[in-house]
C-alpha cells in the first residue's frame, strides 16, 4: 500500500497494520483502484506519525486532530480532508474488529464541513461542440472519438472507461456492462452516437492499435498508441486536448462529462433514482447535488428574465 518514496519513513508497525488494512479490503471486495486511493492517504497519515514516534495504536483523538491541521496548513480542501479521515476511520475500525484497540481514535474526531462547490457542468452546446468536433482520422482519433461520445453517452467514470473490456459491450442489450466502486457492476444503456463510434473504432482503429503492440493481446476495449489498456490519466490529457481543440473554454475533467450526462438528463426530465442508478450512487444524497446545479441555472435564468427578478 505504500509507496517506494514513503515506505523507507515509515515505522515497520505502520507497515504491518496497512498491509493488514489492505488484506481486509480484499477480502471485502474492493477494487484495486479503491485500495490504491485508501493506500494514498493512509501512507501520509503513517509518514507523519512515524516522525511523531506514534504506533498505530498510539494515535489518539488528539493527534488526528493535529493530524487534520496539518493537512489544512499544507492546503488541502476541506473536502480532501474529510476524505483522508474517512480512510482513518476506516482504517482504525479494522483494527478495532481485530481486538487489536478498545476504542476508535478516529470516531472521536469531527470531519471539516465539506466544500460545497458544484461540479463542472458543460452546457449541451459545448458537448456538442467538444464530441462533433473531435476527428475520425485514425486509429487514435477513432478511440478519442468512441471514448468520450461512450463517457458522455453512459456517464462513466474514467477508471470505468479504461477498465471496460471488449466482452463488456452488449450489443443486444444497446448497454454496457460496466465494473463501478467496489466491484459493482451496474448495465448502463449506450446510445446511437456512441454505438456508432465504437463500430468505427472497432472497425478500423483498434486492430490498428492491438498490431502495434509487443506483449500479449489486451482484452481492453481502449487501447493505447502502444497496443495497452489506457490509464486515466491518459483520459485527462486527451480530453484537454479535445476540449482545446473544440474551442471549449471550460477546464473541465474526465469527470465533467458524468456531470453533464446527469445534470442533462435532470433537466430533461429523468427522474431522479433512475440517475442515481444510472450513475451507480450507493446514495441519493449524492446524486441531489445534480439539484443544486439545476437550482443555480434556473435561478441565473429567472434573474436574467423576470421584470422583477
């Protein structure tokens, strides 16, 4: 779970209970993506405890709270924070299930409130713009162009994307068998300009790049110049040179695009549940913030247009 970089500062004690941390996430199913992220910021916390001289089962309430200042004084957003706390706290009750603490440091610490900021939403105009524009000029250009009509189409995370296989798509269906956070698999329908694209890909793209590849065949529906599954960041730098190319001003993430996929289907009507379904929230509270967002635009709308706004 730790890195190369952190693991020669950190105490053989923080070591052994992040690997048994680890193993109880396997066990429970979770995703390597997931564990990698809980990894993340678990290696931080045993980093600074490990210069503070604090075991594992040291760390008291007080601590994590000096803890949590110390990631605000470095500028993480109380956002960030809550997270990292959360990984604390889900890190500490393995502990406590194996006997190895009588109490939860971390349940006597409080979270920040959360930022309230609303996500990037592109305007049906500029996904217009961005997914019209993007070329069907070569195998690269043919997996742009399937892999964000695909993202925008069915609302995918980009770690959803790239870890779609080609015995993923269901043609019958018109849908998409797609792996989402802690190994869930929801079907989520594709529409036509998606399907089309990925035809296009398929058709005269793919092959293309499984040929330029030097190891064995990928069963990865998206595949890099090099005949690899994509990682997301190669998402990201794509998507910022579509958005560029698209004369698309927004500085908007992988992520955008399930923003506007739901934040558009809200405004055209679908119900609610149905999005969060869509998107495979575990909560509806997660997915009412597309309400908010809605909010904003008809509030910017009644201002602009009411006589008497």
């Amino acid at each position: 779970m730790l890195t190369k970089k952190t693991d020669t500062a950190v105490h053989p004690s923080w070591r052994r209970a992040l690997a048994t941390f680890d193993t109880a996430l396997r066990t429970r199913g979770l995703g390597e993506l997931t564990r990698r992220a809980y990894g993340s910021d678990l290696g931080q916390l045993a980093v600074w405890a490990s210069a503070q001289d604090l075991a594992p089962t040291a760390v008291d309430p007080r601590a994590l709270r000096r803890y949590a200042g110390v990631l605000s004084e470095r500028g993480n957003s109380r956002s960030t924070v809550a997270r990292k706390l959360a990984a604390i706290r889900a890190f500490y009750r393995v502990l406590l299930e194996r006997g190895e603490l009588d109490a939860s440091p971390g349940d006597l610490v409080s979270a920040p409130k959360r930022d309230r900021d609303l996500p990037t939403v592109l305007s049906r105009t500029e996904v217009e713009r961005l997914l019209d524009g993007l070329p069907v000029d070569g195998p690269l250009a043919l997996r742009d162009r399937a892999l964000f009509e695909l993202a925008y189409s069915s609302g995918l995370r980009a770690a959803e994307l790239v870890g779609l296989d080609l015995a993923s798509l269901d043609r019958d269906g018109e849908a998409v068998r797609v792996e989402g956070k802690g190994s869930k698999t929801r079907v989520v329908p594709v529409g036509e300009p998606a399907w089309r694209a990925i035809d296009a890909y398929l058709g005269r793209g793919r092959g293309a790049l499984a040929a330029g590849g030097d190891g064995p065949a990928e069963a990865a529906l998206f595949l890099s110049r090099t005949g690899r599954r994509l990682t997301t960041g190669d998402v990201r730098r794509r998507l910022r040179h579509a958005l560029r190319a698209a004369g698309v001003a927004a500085a908007a993430s992988p992520h955008a695009l399930r923003h506007s996929f739901a934040t558009h289907l809200l405004d055209g009507g679908a119900d609610l549940r149905a999005i969060q379904e869509l998107l495979g929230h575990e909560s509806l509270s997660t997915t009412q913030t597309y309400t908010r967002v809605e909010s904003k635009r008809l509030r910017k709308a009644y201002a602009q247009a009411h006589p008497r706004a």
